[in-house]
C-alpha cells in the first residue's frame, strides 16, 4: 500500500493536507520568497535492507502476475476472438450455402419461368406476325384496288378528255371547211360577175339592145354564147312586170 501511494504520500508531506483532504498545490518560504509547486519522484527504497529485498521481490512477483495475467487476458481474449472468429465464419459458410441454394433454386424457378415465358412469346410472336401478314396482304389487296380505280378512272378522264379533243378538231375542221366554202363561193361569185361585167362591157349597150329585139330563138343562141340562160333589161320608162317574167324566161328556153 505504501509502494503503491507513496507519490501521494511525499506530496502530502512536502504542501501539506487541505481541510478537504487534498494536498496543497504549492509552498512558499517567506524568508527568500521560494515557492515550491511540484515534486518529482525519482525513486522510492526503503532503507531497511531485508525490507528493500522484499519489496523489490513483490515488484518482481507484482510484475511478473501482471505480465501472466495480461498474458492469460491476452491468450483468452486471442483465443475468444478466435472461437469467435471460427464461429462467424462457420455461420457465413451456412449463411451462404442457404443463400446459394435460395439463389440456385430461384435461377432454377427463372429458367423454367423464362422458358415458359419463351414458349408463350414465341407463339404470341407466330399469331402476332401471321395477323400482321394478314393484315399487310389486305392493305396491299385495298391498295392495289385503289391503283386499279385509280387507273381506270384516269383511263375514263383519258378517254373523255380524248372525245372532247376529237370533237373540238372536228369542230374547228368544220369551221374552217365552212369558211373556205365561203371564201370560195364568195371569190367564184366575184369571179363570174366580173366575168359578166367585161363581157356585158365588151359587147356594148347596142347590142345588148339587138340582143332584146331579136327573135327568141336567136336570143338564146346569144345568150348561150356569153354564157347566160337568159336577162332582163329595164329602166324607169319600162318597169319589169315580176307576174309575166317567169313566163318569159320560159318561152326563152331553147328547144332541143
């Protein structure tokens, strides 16, 4: 007990014990002023020689039962941490076999799954693509309807746009036909008056007159020279009576 508080013990004795019980934290010496506030412990030995002897075998043997105790606390705690150790790693081992047949039996429950899946996919895949070739055969078969109206509706707007074409050329070859008709009659017509004009004008207007007074028959020799049936040759004293004129032309006509 003295070995074991003797720092206290000096401490005590060199400051001095407080009403608490304590030590104080420092001594002065009025006489020089020196003030004392800490007292190391080099060494503590009896002076007794046997006593010092003991002592220092109870040191001896109080080290020595520490230095086995720690390490026997030493050897129990490795040993402890070891069972321990031994005993975590037993319980992971079982941990993970369990953990490896869950594993093995879902992966055996996701193959029969993925199988089944499988199976089901791959039939709902063949009904979904002969729909989808079903349905691509009528869209084609709507399309190729639509292309064949298509085409004979276009062959019909062809056609009629065709008759149309071919009624108005034949339209416009009528009116020009018509037109040059026309013009030919017109330009005949012009002709044979002209004609009529420089004979009348050759002849003269005496014999034109002869032409009147002579007999029927000579008239129309006359006549059938210049190129006429028969003329009418009036003026203000002696008007064309219209009623006795086609009895004239008539008995003008020369008997064959």
């Amino acid at each position: 007990e003295f070995h074991k508080n003797s720092a206290d013990i000096i401490r005590l004795a060199v400051f001095g014990r407080k009403e608490d019980g304590s030590y104080h934290e420092e001594i002065c010496f009025p006489a020089n002023n020196l003030c004392v506030s800490s007292v190391d412990i080099q060494a503590v030995e009896p002076v007794d020689k046997n006593t010092r002897e003991l002592l220092q075998k109870s040191v001896t043997l109080a080290i020595d039962i520490a230095t086995k105790t720690l390490e026997l606390n030493a050897t129990h705690v490795a040993t402890k941490a070891q069972q321990e150790s031994n005993a975590k790693l037993t319980l992971q081992k079982l941990e993970d076999n369990i953990e490896q047949e869950t594993a093995k039996d879902v992966v055996v429950g996701k193959k029969s799954e993925n199988n089944s899946i499988a199976s089901a996919g791959q039939a709902v895949a063949d009904s979904k693509a002969l729909a989808e070739a079903e349905i691509i055969k009528a869209e084609a078969e709507v399309e190729q309807a639509k292309l064949r109206a298509e085409a004979k509706l276009i062959e019909m707007k062809s056609n009629v746009e065709l008759a149309d074409l071919e009624h108005t050329l034949e339209y416009q070859y009528q009116q020009r036909r018509a037109k040059l008709e026309i013009m030919r009659t017109s330009e005949l017509a012009l002709i044979e008056s002209g004609k009529f004009a420089n004979m009348v004008g050759a002849l003269g207007p005496e014999t034109l007159v002869h032409i009147a007074k002579s007999e029927n028959e000579t008239k129309a020799k006359l006549l059938g020279g210049l190129g006429l049936k028969g003329m009418i040759i009036s003026d203000s004293n002696n008007p064309v009576n219209l009623m006795s004129l086609a009895d004239g032309l008539i008995q003008t006509k020369p008997r064959k």
